[in-house]
C-alpha cells in the first residue's frame, strides 16, 4: 500500500488524522472498515467539527484507493477462512459430540459439512482440500445437500479489507451511586472512577456489523496468574448492540475486565477491549 496512506484523502487534516490514529485508523483499510458512527463521535472536540457527509466521502475515497491498491508479494493474503464449531447433546447417560465446519468466504453460503464426534483429524483435511480448491470448483461431499451439485464453483474469495470490523462504541457500570463512563466514542476512559458499591451492572454497546448479522459477545473476568472465566455466558447482541452484564454474582473485590463481541460466522472481525481495572464493594 506504498504512496496511499491516509494524508492523501482530500479534507482529511492534520487534526483529523490524530483523532482516527486515537481510534486505531492509520491506514486506508483501517478507515474503509471504520464505523462512521464511531469517527464521527471522536472528532466531536474538533472544531470544525466534520459532518457525517464528510466522512462518507472520506470512506468513499478511501475505497476506491483501496481497490487501485495491488497488494506486495511479501504481504500476507487470506486464502480460505473457516468456522469450526464444538457441540454435544444428552443422549441417555452419554454425550452425543459433533463437529461442523463451514467455509465463510464463498457465495452462495454452502451447508456446513459435518462429523460425528471431535476427532479434528478429518476436519483439518477438508480444510487443507478447500485451500487447494480455493477458486475452482469445489467437490461434492458426502454432506452435499439438495441444491448443491459437484459442478458448482466456489467464489473468488473476498478481500479482507470488506469484512466490516467490530467496535466496543461505549461501556459504562452503573451502582446504586450513579453511572460511570468507561469507554466513551470508542475510547476507553482515562482516570474514570475505580471503586462501586454492589449492585452493579455493566452495558456496553456494539456496532460495525452489517444489518442482520448475527453477533456473540462476553464480558471476561482477567487474571494475571491464569485463564480467566466469564461473568456470564455469551449472549447474542441485540439490534440495537446493547449488552447488560450483571456484576452482581461476582465476588467483591478488584476486577479486571475484557470485552469482547464476534460474529459466529466470521464475516465481522472480532473485537476486543480491556477495561481499566475497578473495584466492587460489599453495599
């Protein structure tokens, strides 16, 4: 991407990249992936402060800069993505297992293929065969399901710079004393309050994902001596992105805590925060 950084876009000064670098935007993909939203929320001290107009047009100019770009032949290039999903069931006193693994970069979306227990030997095969068959026809298996033939072929596999990137916009924990602000715009907060008292609770927000994707996220409990654990299950975010995490089974004391939201189906990339560190008090 030599000779196409951001400083070229028309409009985009100084100020602004400053803001965009604070929000982890360096680059031309960085900024097509971006949510509008989001930029437009941190240049809100900016004085003139860009219009949401301005920063579609930014994007746009960015798109198209981006698809003139002919990637260098050292870089890094995705060839086939997968999602692997672990599952079981009760089955009498026993646990039935599966695995399914599907292809998430090809149109039209293919049935995931699937094998009866968690041996991965057989798994890893099929995905070392779609590395080969990457762009070509892809063979029938036996989980081809109605609809789908031997002669189809598969797509061109998307560039990576059109899987949207997720954003952690706001988090704030509320106690019965009030409410405070722990990422804000999608920045995390310096020197926001560190001590509640219990009840507490957590909402953090998500957005980036196009319309009707399905999203996961978790709220995890950090360690520095070991694995962490989760405060509570993973939910599926809502359409309005609004998460609520109820801080009130956890012990008191000093937490650490990290955000993370993903699509099950790998056309979002992930994305992750860590919260400055507070501590919960007994009420």
């Amino acid at each position: 991407m030599s000779g196409h950084d951001l400083s070229s876009i028309q409009g985009l000064e100084d100020k602004h990249l400053r803001a965009l670098a604070r929000h982890g935007v360096t680059d031309v993909a960085g900024l097509v992936q971006a949510d509008g939203e989001v930029i437009y929320r941190a240049m809100a001290n900016l004085r003139p402060r860009p219009t949401r107009d301005l920063i579609t047009r930014w994007q746009a100019d960015a798109r198209s800069m981006l698809a003139e770009i002919t990637p260098d032949a050292d870089e890094w290039q995705m060839v086939a993505s997968f999602v692997v999903v672990f599952s079981q069931r009760r089955a009498g006193g026993t646990w039935e297992r599966r695995v399914e693994a599907e292809r998430t970069e090809v149109e039209p979306e293919r049935n995931p293929q699937v094998w009866a227990g968690w041996e991965t030997g057989p798994i890893c095969d099929w995905m070392l065969g779609q590395l080969g068959q990457a762009g070509v026809a892809e063979p029938a298996s036996a989980d081809v399901t109605a609809g789908e033939t031997a002669g189809e072929t598969a797509q061109p596999a998307k560039p990576a710079a059109q899987r949207p990137a997720l954003h952690v916009d706001s988090a704030v924990i509320i106690d019965a004393g009030g409410r405070a602000d722990l990422v804000t715009a999608g920045a995390v907060a310096s020197g926001p309050p560190r001590e509640f008292v219990a009840p507490a609770r957590l909402s953090f927000t998500v957005s980036g994902a196009r319309p009707k994707t399905q999203l996961r996220a978790v709220a995890r409990i950090l360690r520095r001596d070991g694995p962490g654990r989760n405060a509570q299950d993973p939910v599926a975010v809502p359409g309005s992105g609004q998460v609520e995490v109820d801080l009130s089974v956890l012990p008191a004391g000093e937490l650490d805590i990290g955000l993370t939201a993903w699509a099950p189906d790998a056309t979002a990339k992930p994305v992750s925060v860590r919260l400055p560190a507070i501590t919960i008090r007994s009420a």
